[in-house]
C-alpha cells in the first residue's frame, strides 16, 4: 500500500473516531465498532486520513492475547506427555516426532477454532477487517490495496503450509464480504 507524503503547509483535515455517542472504556469488549467520520476538510484539497492508532494498538494486543491461548494449547499438551517446557522455543523438534495429540488438545483447539472462538472465521474476520480500516484510516479509496493486501497474506500462508484450512478458506470469505460491505457504506 502506498502512503501519500503530508504536507506540512496545508492544514490537514482530522479524522474522528466514534462510537455512537457512547464512550469506550479501557479493555471495554462489548463497545460498539469503531467508525469514522472526516470533519475539517478543507476546500478544494483531496481528503486525508490518518491511521486510527487507538485501534491499531488494541487489536495488536486482542491478537497477541488470542496467539497466547494457541500456545497455551500446545504448551499443556506437552506438559502432560511429560515434557517440560519452559518455552516452546526451548524444545528440540526431533524430541517431539512421536507426541500424540490427546483429546483435551483436541478439543481445546476446537473451541478456538469453533464458531465463537476467538480464531474461528467470524472473529477472526472481524479483526483483520477493523485492522485494515484502522491502518487505512478509513480511506475507503484505499480498499483494492487492503484487499490485495489481505489476498497475499492468505497466498503465503498457503505456500507455507499446503492448501489452507477450512477455517482459513471462511475467514478470507467473510474478510472480503466485509470490506465490500464497507466500502458500499
């Protein structure tokens, strides 16, 4: 994605972030979905947006916090085959060619992949789609690069790991469905 230089001369028009007249607390899940609204514009200039760094940051830990219950799984299935882990890094691959994957992993990794799992398609979806917006900063001109964006991202996975799952496939769906919604606000 290209990013337009700013011009410092020219006085910026401000992006604003709203949440239907309801103010957002710290770590506050239940709050509505972030919009955004252009106000300042000046005459005859293009309209400029900035990133929405609030929700950048918050979605990055949302992220980070989902990645850890992953590895959480994977740490407990280890520990209970009688390996000790101090981190995953620390184990030596080989060691690991003949670990089973048991049931309470098994399940586990459904409920996170499931249908309100925090990395199942809907979710998911979710966050990359208010991640796009916020880095866009709710340029809806931006889109086709968002798009191209997000395709390559989901394109090297599947080189890395073979055709992608199913759960992959749903949630490239429902990214692109809602960036198209979006984009016909």
């Amino acid at each position: 994605m290209k990013i337009d230089p700013i011009n410092p001369l020219k006085p910026a028009p401000r992006v604003l972030r709203y949440m239907d007249n309801k103010k957002k607390k710290q770590g506050d899940e239940k709050a509505p979905k972030d919009s955004y609204i252009v106000s300042e514009k000046t005459p005859s200039e293009k309209t400029m947006y900035t990133r929405d760094q609030v929700s950048i940051k918050r979605l990055m830990k949302e992220s980070e916090r989902t990645y850890q219950q992953l590895i959480d799984i994977v740490e407990n299935l280890l520990k209970r085959q009688g390996y000790y882990v101090e981190k995953l890094g620390g184990v030596d691959l080989e060691q690991l060619e003949h670990t089973e994957i048991d049931e309470i992993a098994v399940k586990e990794a459904q409920e996170l992949i499931g249908i309100d799992g925090e990395l199942g398609a809907e979710k998911t979806s979710e966050r990359i789609f208010k991640f796009a917006v916020a880095i866009s900063g709710g340029d809806k001109s931006k889109l086709e690069d968002l798009k191209n964006a997000i395709k390559q991202g989901f394109e090297a996975v599947g080189e890395i790991i073979g055709e992608l799952p199913e759960v992959s496939k749903e949630t490239y769906r429902l990214v692109m469905e809602k960036l198209d919604a979006w984009s016909a606000e």
